[in-house]
C-alpha cells in the first residue's frame, strides 16, 4: 500500500498490494479494497464496502454510506465493486437494506461524474452510466448496458442487457434486452444493432432479435399476444430465451412501442 500520513485509514480496513490512497482520503473499518486500486483525494469509503482489483476512485466519490431510505434500521449490509471498474468524481453509492443487503457494481463497469445508486441495485457487467445518472433503489441493470447522461430511473426498474438509453430520458417501465430506448414517455426506438455488432453478435443473431420486436413493439399486440407469437414464430435461440425470461419478470410492465 503506497500511503500517506494525509489520508484517513482505519486500521483495520483491508487494503490489497499496490493500492495508491491519496491525501485527503478517507477509509472506514469493515472496507476491504483488492490490489491495484488507485483511491483519489477526498474519495471516502464507508465501513461495508468491498472493491475489487485494479478500480479507480475519483475524488469526491463517496461509496457504501447508508441507504436513503426510512425504512433502512441500521441492518449489516453491503457495496460490492467488481474487478476494473472506474468511478468518476462525487459519484454516491448507498449499502442495501434489508430487502437484499447488497449493492453491487458488476465488473468492468464505468461509472462517470455524478452517477448515484441507491440501496439494492445491480449493476451488470461492462455497463457504462453516464453523467449524472440517477439510481433509485431496487434497479436491475443488465450486463453491457448504456444509459445516457441525466437519465433517471424509477424504482425497481429493471433494464435489460445489451440495451442503450438515451441520454435525458425518464425510464419509469422496463427496457428489455437489445433494446434503444429514448423519447418521452420512454419508448422503443430500435434494437441497438451497433452495440451488438461491436460485440460480434452474428447476423443471424440480430435479425433474430429484430423479428422478435417487430412483434412486441412494431404490429400492435399487447404482451400477452406477443409473447403468444414469439413462442410459435421465432425459432429457438438464446436471445429468444433471453428477451422471454425478461417479459415474464417483468413487474413495472415493459415501456411502450412505436407510435
């Protein structure tokens, strides 16, 4: 641990090797921080956060303070921070409550300036949030996922993988997998065909998809018929399987389709 007589260390926090605190952090008991780590200035995690390896921790984040929520009664929780993930400056995330116990941010993720997670979200992997993203508690995000800056997201929401969200949107519904979702309300725009030829889906794989959301967004079926017609028209695949699983978790209902 390169340290300095500046910052604020618990002695019984857990730091990994090669970890750089900086002057000014701060550092509660019960946090463990993996190898690697580069904690800035004035960062300040809380007891009850762990981080993985090779993270940076910009100044003025704060990470593992309790939850706002009034419900939360002081109850042993967590954050977890994967492997390789950045958080950028005065980005807040809370512990989870009783409900789940964690928040967790998923591996390879980027979380830019001013981002905020409430208590109990999940976070997929290799998901960016962009510029003051808002978390309110209880959000799933999938794995792979964008969402703009300024985007905000109601409670328990959940966001499918491999989706983009436009920036300045209000997500108040579900967005499946695959998906670009923007407008106002929040509405299907398109499946996120770039996304996912970047991360080399097939040709096939992508028409697949695009035939599966013709259905539920594009010809006027509610859910329940189009669920109907993807099961008898779509040939069994993954994204299938994938975008199915979702529509039938799906608690907050799903956001509209094309107008």
């Amino acid at each position: 641990m390169n340290n300095n007589n500046l910052a604020v260390v618990h002695p019984e926090a857990k730091i990994g090797k090669n970890v750089v605190i900086e002057p000014f952090a701060y550092i509660e008991k019960n946090v463990e921080i993996g190898d690697n780590c580069w904690i800035g200035p004035h960062a300040a995690i809380m007891s009850g956060t762990k981080i993985g390896n090779n993270c940076k921790i910009f100044p003025g984040a704060v990470i593992g303070a309790v939850p706002q929520d009034l419900k939360f009664g002081g109850e042993d929780s967590v954050v977890e921070v994967g492997d390789n993930v950045v958080i950028r400056e005065y980005c807040t995330l809370n512990r989870g409550t009783k409900a789940n116990h964690v928040t967790k941010i998923g591996n390879n993720c980027l979380l830019m300036a001013y981002v905020h997670v409430a208590h109990d979200c999940i976070v997929g992997d290799f998901s960016i949030l962009a510029n003051n993203v808002n978390l309110a508690g209880h959000i799933e995000i999938g794995r792979n996922a964008v969402l703009g800056g300024l985007t905000a997201v109601h409670q328990f929401v959940q966001i499918g993988e491999h989706s983009m969200v436009g920036g300045g949107s209000l997500v108040r519904k579900d967005v499946p997998p695959f998906v670009k979702a923007a407008r106002e309300p929040l509405s299907y725009v398109g499946i996120n065909g770039l996304g996912l030829r970047r991360r080399h889906f097939t040709a096939e794989q992508i028409n697949n998809i695009q035939d599966i959301y013709r259905i539920l967004f594009v010809r006027g079926n509610n859910t329940t018929q189009a669920i109907a017609s993807i099961e008898a028209n779509i040939p069994d695949c993954n994204e299938k399987e994938t975008i199915l699983r979702f529509l039938g978790n799906s608690k907050r209902g799903i956001m509209r389709g094309l107008k």
